[in-house]
C-alpha cells in the first residue's frame, strides 16, 4: 500500500463509518511490517492492525478484520429461520463456513433425496419446509461440551439434533399431541439430559375436528421434555395459557416460560387484554416423581406420560409455579451466574428479573404472592424481545420498537427496585433495525467471556444493494469487550434466523473424514452386508425382481462403476462409497434429468433410491470438484425399454 493511497482516504468520515479502504491506509502507516512478514503477503493480521492504533473503535474495527489465512475464535451456529437448515459461521469474521441442511431439501449434498437423510427424517420427509428459530449447544456442568447442537421446527413441529462431530442432523423428532416447536432450551447441569420444547398453541384434545371451543377444558398446550440421547419425547407438561420462550437454571430443577396468551385468545386484541401475563416455572424433579408415582394420563395413541400443571380452581399443581409479569413477554433468558431469569416484556418497556433462589419457597407454598420472587423490574425502552449477558453483571436487552439495545447492570436495576436512587442503563446503542435476538459470546454457560454481542434485527431496510421487494435481515456484530457498547459488522442472513448461538473454537472438534463404522449410514452398511457387499472394495450390480441395487466405489477420477444396465421401471438404488483417505476430497453423485444429486465425503457411503422410468441412456457425473480430470468423472446408466 502506497502512502499516497492512505493519504488519499477520505477526512471526514466518523470513526465508525471508517471505511476498510481507508482504515487499511491508516493502520498500514502505523503498523509497518509486522502483517506483511507474518504470512508473507501484503496482508496483515488483527492483532497486528489493533495495536497499530489506539483509538476504541479503530481497534475493534481491526479485530473484525480476520486476514486471509487466519481463524476465527468463535464457531457461531445460526439458525435459518423459515430457510430450515443450520449455518455455520466464524466470528468475528462472520464468514458463512458451512450449512447444515435440516428440515429442508438440500440440492448440494442430497438431504432429503439421499436414504440416509431420509431414514433420519422419518415419517416427516414429506415436509419439505421448516421454520428453525432456538440453535443451542449440549453441555456438561454449565459448559459447552461440543457434542450436539438441538433446534426446533416450529413450522411442523419437530426438534432435530446436529452431531458437532460430523456436523450433520442425526435425529429429528415430531413432537406429538402439541403443534408449533417454538422456545427450545437444554438442561445445563449436571449435563444436558432434556432437550425442552414450548409447544406454542393451545389446541383442542383430542384433536379429531368435533370442537372448536378455545376456551375449552380439553384446549391446552404442553411444555415437552425430549430426551436428549433417545431424542424421544420423555414426558409433557398441560399448563394454562399458551407457551413461547424457556430456558433453565444452573441446578436442574428449574425450567421457566413465557406466556403471552394467559388470555386463551384467538385474535390479536384477546391476546392484549391483560395487562399481566406470565412465567411459568416447572420444577423438573416434581415431574418426575409424578410420572413415577403413576400421576400422569396419555393421550390418543401416544404413550408419552402427560402430567397436568394447570391451577385447578386457583389451587396450584404440584409441578407448576405461574409468576404473573407485564405484558406480552417474549424472551426468557438465565443469567450466567445461575441467580436469575429474565423476562422481557415486550408490549410493557420493562424487563421482570426472577430471583431463582426464591423458587424454593414459591413452590413450598412459603411466599403469599408469586411475584415476591421478582426482584427488579427496570424500565429499559420500548419493546424489550431478549437479554444476554457478559458476566460481567451486565444485561443486554434488545429493544424491537426503539431499534436499540441497551445495556444495564442487574445489580444495579435490583437496588433501583428496592428504592434506591441509582441509574441501571450504561448505554444505548442503534441498532438497524428491530432487533429481535441478540446473543453474547458463551452467554448461555457459566462461562459468559463478555466478548461479542449478536444482534438479528429483522429489518435491513437501506443498509444493503437492494436486491427486490424482498429484504436480508441485519445480524450486527457488538464489540463489548470494553465499557462502551462498538458496532463493528453488518452481516445480512437469509432468512429470519431469530437466533444464533457462539462457542470457542476449542469447544468444537469436528472430525476431517469419516469414521468407516459412523452409524450415519450404518443402515446402508447393513443392507450391504445383507446383499454379501464389502463396501470399500466391491463395484457390483445386484438385481432382486424389479429393484436393483448398484454399488460401487469412488476414487478420483474415477467410479468403480462407469455403465450398468436396468429396465424401464426399476426401481434403481446407487450406493456409492467414497475410498479416497484425503481430507477435502469429496465426490457427488448426479444421475442427470432424474431429480438425484448427493454428497460422498471421504470415506463416506451414500446411497440414493430413484425410479428408471425413461428408456435411454442417462450419464451420471461427479457434482463436487474433486481433481483436474473431475469433469471426466462420469459414467452411464441403460435404461431398457419395458
Ligand atoms: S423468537 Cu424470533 S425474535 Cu422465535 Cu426466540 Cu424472539
Ligand atoms: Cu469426483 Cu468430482
Ligand atoms: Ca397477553
């Protein structure tokens, strides 16, 4: 970079609207060498860019700037909304590494036309849409243990599970007898044991069209506890009123939820008519000990035990406290220091924290109001929708309406609610724009760093191109590592993800090739074994009446089968396992104009099903850039008239 360049930046930009071509002329001149030598090009690394200034916001400008050939500190796992699958980002750079197909169709590596997608999806492979919002991280004493990542569906209600190990969805689970997976939390401690799962809409049960009274006795909805290895559904809770977001202590007794239709409305005015709604709190124990006390009915052909957590002529449950708190709320959210839930109001400016050590007592039947387990109730801004935290005692709150967030100290909001003349807020910070989630660097464990700030805010309006009627949202990246709240990144995401959720880099340790024994395709490696197949070795055709099987091996350039010959009506099944031992090296399979593609990782089997139902020869070629001579991977199928 030549001075004249950096001399030529522009004068008066504010420090924020610095732009990296600038900034680039700036840092260079203060920075010297130090990059350039460091990996040997005219490049330059964060760190070497934040020491070259001493300005706050040029700093964490620079921090962003992961160079060419450097990682990222942070894994962020982002839900795609009503898109359906799970992103994989690196943060700060929020550059897209990966995408997890889930509830979706993925045309790239096959999920949902493959065998194996499909035996994972089960009977709901006829979905080809879902609508994911809550991605969370499996833990092992409040800490992220990188086995497994769980998210919800909520548009046909499922759950699915992502093994961090191979980054794949291994389980998908449709919760019965509830409809609309929305708030979806884990247990913390000791380890995430339940997966819970807020079924959103009350409806009637059973549900067999003779009622549509939603006001009903027999009109509920349920919170669901899903085990988190079996991924079957362990047990369900009927409460009152309906259920959107849960999250749990640091003990394992506790779990809570926000309610923002106690009033059992149809429409939007009903759904605003109290001025309270509220949390309930389940105590997890309790429900047990129901379930083991036989204290539970099911319903319909489910055998799932469901315990009923409802007031009973204003008489409590055993399992089910309802803490009653202004209005609307939205977010539900555990501080890192295991003393609070945090409830956001949304239609009221205010945000109820719930002092967990008072849980106990509330349950105990010790305390005469519920709401003696509130211990603040700041005034935060308008249309509060979710907290994180840094651990550091502060909060964050997004603020939907004022297009903020704000930042306030819990401590501080306590001794305000108790008299105290103290001023909670530290900062506001614009955001662009309605901002629904925001997310703190490991804020869902005990170990909260206080490091990046997530904010998805829903609209983009100007920030980007415009690219049609149709915008991105906005996901901005927060420095907070400091006292002062810096805007550093605009990332836009499609579409809708709601929520994302961060780790460190070391939390995560992803394998580079498939284990031969891995049991993603263990079911193909079964049917294989039946058909006298060794997978890594044998290229054969095997004919069973009008099904045949093709199995053969990859190995670039090259397939182990390059022609094989059905009749018009077969019904055709390619199972092809990928030989070649070098990291990166993946094949793909494409049988062309039959609505087939799928991906074959080293040393992975996958297999597809189709029908040959049109006479003629159809080529098959490798879709995933393998080798110079990739284009000349290739093969043909003969398709026999009838
Ligand atoms: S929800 Cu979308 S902004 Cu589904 Cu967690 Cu709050
Ligand atoms: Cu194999 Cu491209
Ligand atoms: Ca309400």
């Amino acid at each position: 970079m030549s001075d004249n360049e950096s001399n030529n930046k522009p004068q008066a930009e504010d420090k924020v609207g610095l732009s990296r071509r600038g900034f680039l002329g700036a840092s260079a001149l203060g920075a010297g060498l130090a990059g350039v030598t460091a990996l040997g090009s005219a490049v330059m690394t964060r760190d070497a860019w934040a020491a070259a200034t001493k300005d706050a916001h040029e700093k964490a400008m620079a921090k962003v700037h992961v160079a060419p050939g450097e990682l990222d500190d942070y894994y962020g796992f982002w839900s795609g909304g009503h898109q359906g699958e799970v992103r994989v980002l690196g943060i700060p750079s929020m550059r897209e590494i990966m995408r997890i197909p889930v509830f979706n169709v993925d045309s790239a590596t096959g999920w949902g036309l493959t065998n194996e997608s499909r035996h994972i999806l089960g009977d709901s492979a006829k979905y080809l849409n879902g609508d994911c919002h809550h991605p969370h991280l499996s833990m092992t004493n409040g800490k992220y243990d990188g086995k497994y990542l769980f998210i919800n569906d909520k548009a046909n209600t499922r759950v699915a599970r992502i093994r961090l190990d191979i980054m794949k969805c291994d389980k998908i689970t449709t919760v019965p007898n509830v409809q609309a997976i929305h708030g979806l939390r884990l247990q913390k401690v000791p380890y995430t044991k339940y997966v819970f799962g807020n079924g959103e809409f009350f409806i009637p049960h059973p549900n067999d069209g003779t009622s549509f009274d939603m006001q009903a006795e027999n009109c509920y909805t349920m919170y669901n506890a899903l085990d988190a290895e079996s991924m079957e559904v362990a047990w369900q809770v009927i409460v009152d009123g309906n259920l959107d977001n849960t999250d749990m202590d640091y003990t394992g007794r506790f779990a809570a939820s926000t309610c923002y239709n106690s009033e059992k409305a149809t429409d939007l005015g009903g759904a605003m008519r109290n001025e309270r709604d509220w949390v309930v709190v389940f105590d997890i124990p309790a429900i047990e000990a129901e379930i083991k006390a036989g204290r539970f009915i099911t319903l319909g052909d489910s055998k799932v035990p469901v315990v009923d957590g409802r007031k009973k002529e204003g008489k409590d449950s055993r399992v089910t406290r309802y803490i009653p708190v202004p209005k609307n709320p939205h977010g539900c959210n555990t501080s890192p220091d295991g003393k609070y839930f945090i409830a956001n109001g949304k239609l009221s400016p205010t945000c109820s924290v719930i002092a967990i050590d008072k849980l106990p007592d509330l349950f105990a039947g010790k305390l005469k109001d519920p709401r003696e387990c509130i211990v603040a109730e700041p005034e935060l801004g308008l249309g509060p929708l979710h907290t994180t935290y840094d651990g550091r005692g502060n909060a964050y709150t997004t603020l939907f309406i004022d297009s903020q967030v704000v930042k306030w100290n819990i401590e501080e909001a306590i001794r305000a609610y108790k008299g105290e003349k103290v001023n909670y807020i530290k900062q506001k910070l614009d955001v662009h724009f309605q901002p629904g989630h925001n997310h703190a660097s490991l804020t869902e464990t005990a170990e909260a760093d206080g490091q990046w700030l997530m904010v998805l805010s829903k609209f983009s309006k100007d920030r980007y191109l415009p690219c049609g009627p149709l915008h991105p949202e906005n996901d901005q990246l927060i420095d907070i590592s400091g006292d002062e709240m810096i805007l550093v990144h605009d990332g836009p995401t499609f579409a809708e993800p709601h929520d994302c959720i961060m780790a460190r880099r070391d939390q995560i340790k992803p394998k580079k090739i498939w284990d031969r024994n891995d049991p993603f395709f263990a079911p193909t490696v079964e049917r294989a074994k039946k058909d006298g197949i060794t997978l890594e070795t044998d290229n054969k055709v095997i004919r069973d009446g009008k099904k045949v099987r093709v199995y053969m091996t990859s190995s670039a350039p090259t397939y182990g089968i390059t022609e094989f010959t059905v009749k018009q009506g077969d019904e055709v099944t390619v199972t092809i396992t990928n030989i070649d031992q070098i990291e990166d090296l993946t094949h793909g399979f494409v049988m062309v104009n039959h609505g087939v593609c799928m991906e074959i990782s080293p040393q992975q089997t996958s297999s597809v099903t189709f029908v040959a139902d049109k006479p003629g020869v159809w080529w098959y070629y490798c879709s995933w850039f393998c080798h110079a001579l990739h284009m000349e991977m290739m093969g043909r199928m003969l398709v026999e008239p009838a």
